[in-house]
C-alpha cells in the first residue's frame, strides 16, 4: 500500500477513535503501521505537554513561593525595623522626661483683639559661626539676642495693632548645613548638639510671645536642615530633616499646655493655614520659588495647583533666598544669620539679619520687616554654653592670627 499523508483533521479524529488499528486503517485508506505510528507519536506528544505544562506549573509556584518568602521577610522586617523606631521613639521621650524640659507654665489668654499675628521664622542657621564678614557676627548667642530682640519688637507691633493670636511659621533651615567643608568648619558644634540649643532657645521664645497672645506653631522643612547627603521631595525623605527633629521636640514640649499649639507636620515641604479667613502657604523656597528671575511665575503656579484642588491660596511665604521681599501675595524672608562668606563671595550681596512679621485682618495681610543686625542691647536667651565652642574656636584662632583681616590687606614690608 503506498504511503498517504494524513490530513491534520484526519489526525484529530483517529486520536479520538475508538476503533480498532485495521479499522482506521480500511477507513483512511493506510497501512495498520501508519495508524500505530499515527498513535504513538500523539501519546508522545501529550507527554511532551504535560511535561511542558508541569514544568511551568512547578516555575510558577516556584516564584510564587520566592515572592510569599521574600513578603514574608520584608514584613519580619518591617515589624522589626517598627519596633526598633517605637522603642527609640519611647527612649527618647523617656530622656526628655527626665530633661525637664517639658516642665514650663504657659498662659491661655482670652484677648478681644480681631487680627492675627504671624511671625515668620526662616533660615535661623543656628550653629553657623560668622566672624567679622562686612561688620556682622553669628553664633548661637548672636542668634539668641537677635531672636529676644525680634519676640519685643513683634509683642510690641502686635499689641499695637489689635492682635489677639499669633502664629509662629516656621519655614525651614533651623539648623545651618554641613555639607560642604567650608560649612562643617564653619560650624560651632556638630549639627545634634545644636538642635538641643535650638529647642531651647526656641522654646524661651515662644514663651516669651504666650505671655501676651495664645500661640499656634507650624512648620516645613528646608533644605539646609537635611540630615541626607541628597536633596529629596518624597515625604520619607523630606521629614529626614532637623527641621522636623526640632517641630517633634517642640511638639512634646508644649504638648496639652494651654495657650500654645503645635499642628502636626502632615506634608513637610509646604503647609496652608487658615489665617484668620485667609489661607496662607508656608514653603522653604528651595523649590526655586525663591528667586526673584522666577518668583512671580513659581508663586502663580502654586497658587493654581492649589486652586485645581479646591483651595485657594491667598498668601505665601517662603525664605531660603536671605534678603527680603514682601509683595502683594508672597513675602520672603531674610535669615537670622546676616551676612557670611557664602553671600559675600560666591553672591556677591549684602545681607543683614532680619525677619518678617505679618499683621492678618479679616480684610487685609500686612508684611513688616524687623531689621535684627544690631542685637548688643538684649539679652540672650538661656542655652548650654557648650554647645557653642568646637571647631570655631579654631577658626577664631586662624582669623585672628591673619594680619591686615578685612576688605583690605596691609602687608607690612
């Protein structure tokens, strides 16, 4: 019998067949050995399936189990990693317990004024050391002075203007950078000491400003404040930050004391506020909103990403640039530092210390600027001493080893 070729159709109905070899055979017209190769090569097949197709199922759970180990691992982490941060965080209130520090009195006041005062507190860069650039000196004492100096002159605009409720807006780089050298030796002790110096000075001051007017405090971070080398705009790297370390301690400090209150940092790079019925954003600035080449433009694009969520913006205050601007709807603030190398030589600007208080009526926000470089009249506010000596003190040593040190050298021959 000559060798037919059997059609994919005709394979199909003798896999299903119940027939016999000799029967299919007569039916499609081929030999009995065609039928019986026909057969096997289909067991064969359907072996070689099953094979592929257990090969794959046992891949898949395979994976299946790698991905519920590593799940599982990742949760035995994360729970552990939780732990870790609950028992540090309960340390650490354990210490600050035992610190006293949150042993103060405030005051709960029931004023009849109809505005709000705002007290903007930007770029203090506390723990950086200025010596003698243009006239100006920094340091944590300075900082202290020029911090008392600004509580007078605020309480005093303030009782002027009716005030009944000021907020203190803290709007990032408390603590000075240390990521460049000139800056790590230009500070006066490693960046932890200082916080601790910050939160007391901090702490006097808004005390001082309770004694007159029941307080709200809210903060963001800045840029300089971050303990990562990187700069981040996810949240868990913002709050990475000595910004948000010092907002937390204030937050226990002060913490079911009447007359002050602490609102919790939700997002740490911008915050809006209802300002006696006016909604006022708190940034840093070092979005780029700062500049002035880009300033009107960055502070519209806020407002209208406010506005397609439903919120409008009336105001906005930023600092980060340190030379102050108040406009219309956005004011920037000055730093508390003044003039240093970096603005001197690389900016090539003079800065004095100021910053910025606002007068909030149900109709109006008024920016004023409160000049802050002469401070030698207050008194400082209480810290640890301490914490203000380290490599500055070698850097007081260097300058005044330099003869001639000024815009002006005199070599003497």
């Amino acid at each position: 019998m000559k060798s037919k070729t059997l059609f994919q159709s005709e394979v199909e109905a003798i896999k299903s067949s119940n027939k016999t070899d000799s029967e299919l055979a007569q039916i499609y017209n081929v030999s009995r050995r065609t039928i019986s190769r026909v057969k096997q090569s289909l067991i064969e097949g359907m072996e070689e399936n099953f094979d592929g197709s257990l090969l794959k199922l046992s891949m898949s759970l395979q994976k299946q189990r790698e991905t519920a180990n590593r799940e599982r691992k990742l949760s035995r982490e994360t729970i552990r990693i939780a732990d870790v941060i609950q028992s540090s965080h309960n340390a650490f209130v354990d210490v600050l317990k035992e610190s006293k520090i949150a042993e103060i009195k405030t005051i709960k006041h029931s004023a009849p004024g109809k505005s709000v005062g705002i007290v903007q507190l930007s770029d203090l860069h506390f723990g950086e050391r200025v010596i003698e650039v243009n006239g100006n000196e920094f340091d944590l004492e300075v900082a202290s002075k020029r911090l008392r100096k600004l509580a007078e002159k605020a309480i005093a605009e303030f009782q002027h203007k009716d005030v009944n409720h000021v907020v203190i807006a803290m709007t990032g780089d408390l603590i000075n950078s240390d990521r460049r050298f000139d800056e790590l030796v230009a500070n006066v002790n490693n960046r932890a000491k200082v916080v601790f110096s910050a939160v007391e000075i901090l702490k006097q001051f808004i005390m001082d400003i309770n004694q007159y007017f029941n307080v709200t405090i809210a903060s963001v971070c800045g840029n300089e404040s971050r303990i990562n080398k990187d700069l981040g705009w996810v949240d868990f790297m913002a709050f990475d930050s000595f910004d948000a370390v010092i907002h937390y301690f204030l937050t226990f400090i002060f913490q079911d004391k009447e007359g002050v209150t602490v609102l919790p940092m939700v997002d740490p790079l911008e915050k809006v506020i209802d300002v006696n019925g006016h909604n006022i954003c708190l940034i840093h600035g070092h979005n780029g909103i700062a500049s002035d080449s880009s300033m009107e433009n960055k502070v519209a694009r806020l407002t209208q990403k406010y506005q397609a969520q439903g919120v409008k913006i009336d105001y906005t205050i930023f600092g980060h640039i340190h030379c102050t601007r108040i406009s219309d709807l956005y004011a920037r603030s000055a730093s508390l530092v003044g003039g240093n190398a970096y603005s001197d030589k690389a900016l090539t600007f003079t800065s004095r210390a100021a910053q910025n208080i606002y007068v909030v009526t149900e109709h109006e926000i008024n920016g004023t600027r409160i000049d802050l470089q002469h401070y030698k009249d207050f008194e400082p506010y209480d810290f640890d001493r301490n914490n203000d000596v380290y490599l500055a003190g070698k850097a007081q040593s260097f300058r005044s080893g330099i003869s001639g040190a000024g815009c002006v050298t005199v070599i003497k021959c």
